[in-house]
C-alpha cells in the first residue's frame, strides 16, 4: 500500500490518496487525533481496581442493606394501616386509599424504594449468584421486627415453614441459569414476540382477571393467598417492564433512537398499571392478615413467577444442565412444602414447651396419701374395711370365739 497526495501534512482537511494494488481511495482528514487525558485513565484504572479488589464486598454489603430496608418496609406500612383503622377510616381490604395520606406508609414505601435501589447496585458489583440469594433475608427481617414492633407471633410450624420456604427459593435461584444480557429495545422486542412466551402472558392475564373480579371479592378477606398471588402474578410483568425501561434508560444516554420505538412506551403503561395494582392488593392483604405470614408468602410466590418468566423469556432452559434442572425442581417443591407448613397449620399454638418429652429414667408418680376414715359412732359397723390378702404360702389361721 502507497501513500500520495499533493497535502501530505496530515493537518485538518487535508486530503490523502490511498494506492493497494489496483485500487485507489481518497480519504480526507476530518479532524485531528486527540489522546486521552491521563485523568480520565487514572479515574477509570481507579474505578477497576476498586471493583476488583472491593466489589464483592460492596455488593454483598449493598444486598444485606436492601434486605435490611425491604423486610422494614413492610412492618412501616403495616404499622400505617393500623393506624388508619384506628382512626376510623376506610379499611384498605374495603377499597380504602386513605393509606395514601398517611405519613407511616410512605415512608415505608420510600424504604421499599431505597431497598430496591440497593439491590440493583449490590447487583452491578457482586454476581446475581450470591445476591439473589441474600434477599431472602429480608423474610426472617421481617418476621422478627414484626414480633417486636408489631407483637405477632409464629408457631413453631410457622417458622419451620418460613425457613423451609426461604431454603427452597435460594435452591431455586442458586439452579437457575443466568440471565441473557440485551443490549436494544429491538432485541427486547424480538423476545417479547416469541409464541411460548405469548401464551404464558395470556395465561397470566386471564388467572389475575378471574382472581381479581371473582374470586377476591368472594375469597380474598378468608384466604391468604388471593392477594398474594394476584401481587405475585402482576409482578411478573412489572418486572419485565423494569427491564425493558432499565434497556431504553441506558440506551437513550447511549444515542440510540429509543424515544420513537413503540415498546418504550408499551412498557411504562405496564408499569404504570401493575405498580398501583401490586400495591394495592398488598395492602389489602397486610390489612388483614399477620404480617409474619404475608411477606414470606409474598416472597416465595413472587420469586417463583418472575423466575419462570425469566425462563420462558430468555429461553434460559436450553442451557442449563441436568443438575440445575432437577435443583430447580427439587427448590419448586421445597417450596410448596413451606407455604403448606406456613398456611395449613397457622391457627395450631403449637411451641417448644408444649412438645413431648421423653425421658430415659421417668420419675414415679407420687404415692397417694392413705384415706383415713372418722367413726363418729363405735357401734356403727365399718364395712370399708380392706383387709390385706394372705399369701398362697401361709397357712390359713383359725380364730375361736368364745361366748
């Protein structure tokens, strides 16, 4: 390759003519090579060399914080409820907004919103491996600020139950494959077209109507799981219309023409119809039931649909190994079992000290006293009299009475 031009001083607008074999090009020079300012070199081998060494530790720090702020979040609203019934006014479970105006729920929705921006940075420093997990420390936050601050208690069954549902869900996230990075809101798009995950939408939104509409209103102040699942199912395409947003955020700072693609605003009116809808009916449900109960079935419930979403989104199950399918499987029913101990059994007082205990040398039963029987008269005839029974080896005795 040849180099001629009548400019060859490289300077800004200069032209040069490029020679490779027969072909010829001409290239001219549009502006002049600026190197990087060694600031911005320190800053970013700064940033990485931070992250290398730190950045497990801030992103396993960052998700026990947002477990910390999400299982208090939830004792905050409870606490607004019971604050709005003890004014009077209309009960969340009635169709009651009153919570809207009152200071305690926001500010547990504030924290619930400061926990879910942790958990989003704990994410961007350590693996989702270890940080999903760690959520489910908020249920056993839950549960214990819930028997300080609001005096409900859990049998022993319930706790079984809770820690029995809590292991099922970090074996089912600790099995399940990652997630597959999208880069454009054209790539979401192709995902969301896809025939399987279509049907799974349509399923979703007909079992949320008919619980919302029919069985809610019939069921929902005598079962806890009506609105719990209901939440759960809702939540499933609250999360992925976080991520489509999350997508569109980062490529509109990116230059990409994300302002005039129809899904950008298909995903903020779903997350702005299932936000209210999740709130809504979880209030309801921390209105009437125990708080100790609901968070942990929320939980459970709601990691299991945004997991199979996941799944059936990204196709996620044509790359996982057999020992993750059957740990996913074996965490599913791990679950169940949870939620049944946690729900069948809640009304049983049921503890430590009223279990049987066995012992190796049981101590005897107390003699009882001897009754002593009062004669008030001696010419009476005592016919209570027990005589004791002569042993087989002893001689009958023969008594002479004379008169």
């Amino acid at each position: 390759m040849e180099t001629r031009g009548s400019n060859s001083s490289c300077e800004n607008g200069s032209l040069i003519t490029l020679y490779c074999s027969s072909q010829q090009v001409l290239c001219q020079i549009v502006s002049d090579f600026e190197p990087v300012s060694s600031n911005n070199i320190t800053l970013s081998s700064w940033q990485e060399r931070v992250k290398k060494n730190y950045g497990f530790f801030i992103g396993v720090g960052l998700a026990i914080f947002s477990s910390f702020l999400i299982g208090s979040s939830v004792i905050l609203k409870k606490k607004g409820l019971i604050r709005l019934v003890d004014k009077g006014a209309t009960r969340a479970v009635d169709g009651g907004f009153g919570y809207l105006k009152d200071k305690m729920w926001w500010a547990g929705f504030l924290t619930m919103g400061l926990g879910e921006a942790a958990n989003f940075g704990a994410y961007i420093f350590a693996p989702a491996t270890v940080v999903t997990p760690l959520g489910a420390l908020s249920v056993l936050i839950s549960a214990v600020l819930s028997s300080y601050f609001l005096g409900e208690r859990l049998n022993l069954l319930g706790k079984l139950g809770c820690m029995i549902s809590t292991a099922g869900s970090l074996v089912t996230v600790i099995h399940a494959p990652e997630e597959e990075n999208i880069k454009s809101m054209n790539e979401m798009a192709s995902k969301l077209k896809d025939t399987g995950f279509i049907v799974f939408a349509v399923i979703l939104v007909v079992s949320s109507l008919i619980l919302i509409f029919i069985i809610a209103p019939r069921y929902g102040q005598k079962n806890i799981l009506i609105y719990i699942i209901i939440c759960s199912v809702i939540g499933a395409f609250s999360v992925c219309a976080v991520k489509g947003m999350g997508i569109a955020i980062k490529g509109f700072f990116q230059g990409q023409p994300v302002l005039r693609h129809p899904l950008t605003y298909c995903v903020g009116l779903i997350l702005a119809t299932s936000i209210p809808i999740q709130v809504n009916f979880l209030n309801r449900a921390l209105d009437i039931f125990n708080t100790s109960l609901v968070f942990p079935i929320y939980y459970v419930t709601f990691t299991s649909v945004v997991i199979t979403s996941s799944v059936i989104l990204f196709k996620e199950w044509n790359s996982m190994s057999v020992a993750d399918i059957l740990g996913t499987i074996s965490g599913f029913i791990t679950i169940i079992l949870g939620v049944f101990l946690l729900h069948a059994f809640e009304d049983l007082d049921i503890t430590w000290a009223n279990l049987p205990h066995t012992h190796k040398n049981p101590v005897p039963p107390p003699t009882p006293e001897p009754t002593i029987i009062k004669l008030e008269d001696k010419s009476v005839l005592v016919d209570n009299i027990e005589l004791p029974t002569p042993s087989p080896e002893e001689k009958p005795k023969v008594f002479t009475i004379h008169t």
